[in-house]
C-alpha cells in the first residue's frame, strides 16, 4: 500500500463495483463526473477503492455530445454484478426508455443495488417506478415535466441531490459532483470524500440549492472584490452578530445597495449565508474534533446546543450527535504503510 493511503474500514464495502451507463448521444459531461469520481486509479485511498465499468445500452460504436468515441467494458449483463449504477443524463426527456434497460435496473434494485441519476438521468429511473412515492430531483428546467408525466413521485426542484437510500437523484450537471461525493463520503466518510474534493479542485460540500442558479447574474468584478473581504471577515468572525447595517458600513455602502450587491454575488441574503456558513463549520467541527457540542454552537454562532440542535434538525434532518456518530472521522487516520 503506498505511504499516506486512507485506511479504509472494515464497514466499507470491498472494492464495490460503479457502473456507468453509456448509450448513443451520451452527456458528455455528466459521464465525465461519474468517470473522474470513481472511475480514475486512487491510490492513496487503499486497496478496497471502487471498481469501474462502462455498460453499453445500445449496440457498436457509441459517440458523446462533441463527437468523442466511448469504449466500453460491456453491456446491460454488467449491470447484474454492479453495486452502484449511475445513469449520467438521458438523450432526452421525452425519449423512451428501452424495456430492456428498464428490467436490468428493476433486478438490480431487486438485490439491493444502489441506483443514482445525474441531471436528466431521472427520467430513466422514474420510467421504472422504483422513484414513486419518494423524492427525486433533476435539473431545473426538468422538474415540472417531471412531475406533470410522474405524479407519483414528489419533486424537489429546490436542492442539489436527494438521497432516498437505494435511489439518489442529482439536480443539473454538475450537482452530479456533489452527489457522487456524497456516494464516497457515505461509503468511506469524510475525510476520502475531501481528498476526492481536492482533486478535484471543488468543494467536499456545498450549501444551498439550484435557487442560487436560478437566474441570478453573475456579480461584477469590482462588487465581488469588495465583498471579498467581508466574506472572510464573516468566516472569521461567525461567533459574533452580524447586523446589516454594521456590514454595510464595513463595506463604505448604504444597507440597501448591500443587501442588492450580497443577493447579486450570493443568491441569498446576508442572515442566510451566515446560517450556511455556520451549519457547514459546525458539521466540519462535528465530524474533525471531539470539542463538545456546547463548545461548538458558542464558536460557530448559534450560541447555544439547542440552538445548533434546532437548525441541524430543520436543515439537515439529524441532531448534532447523531450526526457526528454518523460522520465522525476518529476511525479513519492516515497511517504510514
């Protein structure tokens, strides 16, 4: 095992097989997340890292959106030893679904495989049925169409990814990121779903959902510098309170044009961005340190447990213990081999 690999634990699965579905007209893009997640040698992380196939659905050459070549490693028979299968994108929201794909997917569910959708892949899930009566989420654009053609299923357009425990569904293109660290962060915790995050040069976890997408212009240059500062400013100083008319008079502008400038850059008001800032250095701590939970509410700013408490069960739907049980990183040490 080479030097700094992640000692993964024996409640990880060994070397759990990921199979992307690849089909004439792949998103290019969506494949693309899926492959560089699982898909690429990790040395550093042990030898029980997952294994990666391609499945074709459709027969000889297969090409992506831009024209590129896919190779594969098989066809729908692969899915049958899969433990994680990943639809990345449809050719099209009304495009059927061909019944011999819909079948492979219902036995795989059947044995207790893990189904996951970035982006319009959902409709390829929810066209088995396995999605009624639970949530499920797709790109923005999407969610009305696929809510009116599937009642059954409760869409949420609002989020990045929902998981469901055997089906997961991810919002537009590139939630499907978010999505897939999840995957390695449930299935090897927080600390590979970082290093996987660094690599990648993104985020391990990201706050909010598609609202902040939605359209929201991006901010210009001379307003992102001067709130620059007083992001890392707030970041710095979480444990304090925050009125907007202090902030405003930080950034030398009237509390109107800041609320209007904070909305442009962050999609969100200045009360909730704290409120995000403060749940993900909170979860950080929760899952990094063994500060008591007190501790952390006072230095992150909600002041006190029941505070914290409040707010995790409202937006993350678990308690502050439970979720450093859930996520704690103690186990999983970086070790010399």
């Amino acid at each position: 095992m080479p030097n700094n690999a992640l000692n993964m634990t024996k409640s990880s699965p060994q070397q759990p097989l990921v199979v992307v579905l690849a089909y004439q007209g792949l998103c290019t893009f969506e494949f693309s997340v899926a492959t560089e997640v699982f898909g690429l040698p990790r040395p550093e992380m042990g030898e029980n890292w997952y294994r990666f196939a391609v499945a074709a659905l459709d027969e000889g050459p297969l090409s992506a959106t831009g024209g590129i070549r896919i190779m594969v490693d098989g066809g729908l028979e692969l899915l049958a030893q899969a433990d994680t299968i990943i639809i990345p994108g449809w050719r099209g929201t009304d495009t059927p679904v061909p019944p011999a794909l819909l079948n492979a997917l219902r036995q795989a569910a059947s044995r207790g495989c893990r189904l996951v959708s970035i982006c319009s892949g959902v409709f390829v899930l929810a066209a088995t049925g396995l999605l009624n009566g639970a949530q499920a989420t797709t790109h923005w654009r999407y969610a009305a169409q696929l809510q009116a053609r599937y009642p059954a299923i409760r869409v949420n357009e609002h989020v990045l990814y929902i998981d469901e425990g055997q089906c997961l569904t991810s919002a537009g293109s590139a939630a499907g990121i978010d999505l897939c660290l999840h995957l390695v962060r449930k299935d090897y915790g927080p600390q590979a779903a970082n290093l996987v995050a660094q690599r990648l040069v993104v985020p391990p976890h990201r706050d909010g959902g598609q609202a902040q997408f939605i359209p929201a212009p991006v901010a210009k240059e001379y307003e992102s510098s001067r709130l620059g500062d007083l992001f890392d400013y707030l970041r710095q100083h979480l444990h304090c309170s925050h009125s907007v008319e202090a902030l405003a008079n930080r950034c030398g502008m009237s509390s109107r044009t800041l609320l209007r400038r904070f909305a442009d850059a962050t999609g969100t008001t200045p009360a909730r961005w704290l409120l995000q800032q403060r749940l993900q250095k909170a979860r950080q701590l929760l899952e990094e340190s063994d500060k008591p939970v007190e501790y952390i509410a006072q230095v992150v700013g909600f002041g006190t447990a029941s505070v914290m408490r409040r707010y995790f069960q409202q937006y993350l739907n678990v308690s502050p213990r439970h979720y450093r049980k859930t996520f704690t990183v103690h186990d999983k040490q970086v070790h010399k081999a």
